[in-house]
C-alpha cells in the first residue's frame, strides 16, 4: 500500500511540476464558472466550498495558525483537484478502468493502519494535501485509479517509459475535454496535466523538490483571488 501510493504520487509529481505554458482563456463566455470541464462546469460556489471545507478542517487543529499560512494556494489546488479528478477519470474510462466500492474501502482501511488510525490520516492529509476529512475518499480514489490505468496501459511505473505512456494518456483524455479555466485562476495545460504555475507543495515534496512558497498562486485563502496590487477581490462570474 504504502508503496502504491508513493507509486501514485511521484506519478502526479511527474506530470505536474514541469515548465508551465499559459494562454488566455475564453472563460468569461461562462459566467460564474471556475472552469469548464467537458462540457460541464465546475462553479465558483463549488471551489469556494471545498476550499471552505479545508479552511474549517484547519482551524480545528491546534496548528490552525500554521496550517493556514502554509496554504496559501489553496484555491487553485482545489480548483486543479477537480480538474484533475475529471481528467484522470475521462483517461480511466477510456482504458476500461473502474473503481469499485470494495476497492476504496481496503485503501482507506490501509491508509488508516499506516497512519495509525482516522484522525492521524485525516491530521496527516490536511497538513501534507490540503484536504479535508470531507475529501479523503476522493483523494485515495485517485490513487487507485493510477496504478489501474497503469497496468490496463500496460506501463511499468517504476519507470521512465511506463509514466511517460501514463502520462500521455491523460494528456489526450486532457485534451479531449476542451477544459477552459476562468482566467482569475490561470490556466489549463494539457500537457502537463496541471493548472498554470500551480505546484503542489506535498508532490515537489515527493519529487525531492522544494514546495513553493505559500500565497504565491495570487490566490487568497477564502477562494477569492488577487488583483496586481494585492487585493483581494471575489472570483468574476466569467
């Protein structure tokens, strides 16, 4: 298990932490969106709670204090979750690959014993992934699906070209959902598989790398976003 999810997360680290390429976006066709992803869209009012949901889980914690500050991205990881979530999952689909409710079961169940029981993970997970309790389960899916999609792919993740074939795999479900971000949030690159600068502190942390500075995406805490001089503003409706 534990190696699985080492497995998946220098996977993602793989995919995410390259150079970015940022263009303009045609958000503003869709007010009140964050981001349209296949077609469908994730709203402003669903980033705002998710990353309302972490901020709550945060301020329950003795390290409350740290834990905000240290989360200054939070915003656009939230908003690069459920992007990711839909790209990883339009990629599983296309190889035939399920998740099952058994499946999620045994991986939280193992995920618990390795941190020593449910509030450690949860504590554990806040801090190191910026999620909530609420979240966990979405999390460990993902983890997961990974190796499934690997092995349908027939590619060996402890190697170079075995991620590459993961990786181009998402690229093309990526791409093939035409996934347009409200320019407030920066935007999508297929093919790295991440949203603009954004880089996830707990992957650089897995690929050996330092974590980014908190706040450094522009964001503000509370799922608003900032302008140039340093305020902060609610997300425009486009």
């Amino acid at each position: 298990m534990h190696r699985r999810r080492r497995t998946a997360l220098t996977l993602s680290a793989a995919v995410l932490l390259a150079a970015p390429v940022l263009t303009a976006c045609g958000s503003e066709a869709h007010p009140g969106a964050a981001a349209i992803v296949g077609g469908q869209r994730i709203e402003v009012s669903t980033l705002q709670s998710d990353v309302a949901e972490v901020r709550s889980a945060q301020q329950k914690s003795p390290q409350a204090a740290q834990l905000v500050k240290g989360s200054g991205q939070l915003p656009r990881a939230a908003l690069h979750r459920l992007i990711f979530g839909q790209v990883l999952d339009r990629a599983a689909d296309d190889a035939g690959v399920t998740v099952s409710r058994k499946e999620l079961q045994q991986v939280r169940r193992a995920a618990v014993a390795q941190y020593g029981g449910e509030d450690a993970l949860a504590a554990t997970l806040l801090q190191e992934r910026w999620i909530s309790p609420e979240q966990i389960d979405g999390d460990l899916r993902q983890e997961v699906q990974l190796p499934k999609l690997a092995a349908a792919l027939g590619a060996d993740l402890q190697s170079p070209e075995g991620t590459k074939k993961v990786t181009d795999a998402l690229a093309k479900a990526s791409k093939s959902l035409h996934i347009d971000v409200n320019p407030r949030y920066g935007a999508w690159d297929n093919q790295q598989i991440r949203l603009g600068t954004y880089e996830s502190p707990w992957l650089a942390k897995a690929a050996g790398t330092d974590a980014p500075a908190s706040g450094g995406d522009g964001a503000g805490g509370d799922g608003t976003a900032q302008d140039g001089s340093g305020q902060s503003d609610t997300a425009p409706a486009g």
